[in-house]
C-alpha cells in the first residue's frame, strides 16, 4: 500500500486503514490479503497464505465481519456442515468510509486550532 506525508511524517495506509476502523495488525493483514483477492475465500487459504494459526484469522475475520468491513457467506455442504466464505465489501463504500471519517478528523483538528 502507499504512504501519505503529513508535515514531518509519512504515514503508511495501512495505519490509516487501523486509525479508521480500530484494527489491529493481523485485521489489517488479513483485510489486505482479501481486497486482493478476486474471489471469495474461505479460511483455510486464509492460513496458507498469512501463515498464522487457525484461532488467530478466526478472531480476526469475527472482527472485520462485525466492522462491517467483510462480508460473511455460509456455503451448505452436501454431506453435510457448512463452510464460510468471505470477501471484502464493496470496496468504493470502504473508500469513502475511511474518506468520510478523515473529514471528520481534519474538522475536529480545524475546530480545535481555531479554539486555540
């Protein structure tokens, strides 16, 4: 992902993406890893490509569900069981979700300096 210079540092979007919605490192990774992704993936490709452990993408993809920032598919399995798919929500409304939010931020620090 790319970076944003503000004054004398350079922040990194992913900090932007863990500023706007409270996530943690492996939320972000986790969200990243998906918004690549074409398709919808389920959980075990999740493990083999970040390579952390099962308890780990679970509670991270609970997280990013109940953020509203994925969107959670249970697939009926014929023999029986289910497994869940996931992707990423519409990624224009995520877009202008973190835009919205920054706006709120740069109003507060305008209303602050003005109240300085």
């Amino acid at each position: 992902m790319a970076n944003v210079q503000f004054a004398c540092k350079t922040i990194p979007v992913e900090q932007i993406l863990k500023c706007s919605f409270g996530l943690n490192k492996t939320e972000v990774v986790v969200l990243k890893r998906i918004f690549n992704e074409t398709e919808e993936i389920e959980m075990p490709e999740l493990i083999k490509k970040i390579k952390k452990d099962r308890t780990t993408i679970q509670r991270a993809l609970k997280n990013l569900t109940t953020k509203n920032l994925l969107i959670r598919r249970q697939i009926n399995l014929e023999r029986g069981g289910y497994v869940y798919t996931y992707k990423v929500r519409d990624k224009n409304e995520v877009k202008n979700e973190i835009t919205e939010i920054f706006n709120a931020f740069a109003e507060k620090v305008k209303f602050e300096l003005e109240n300085w």
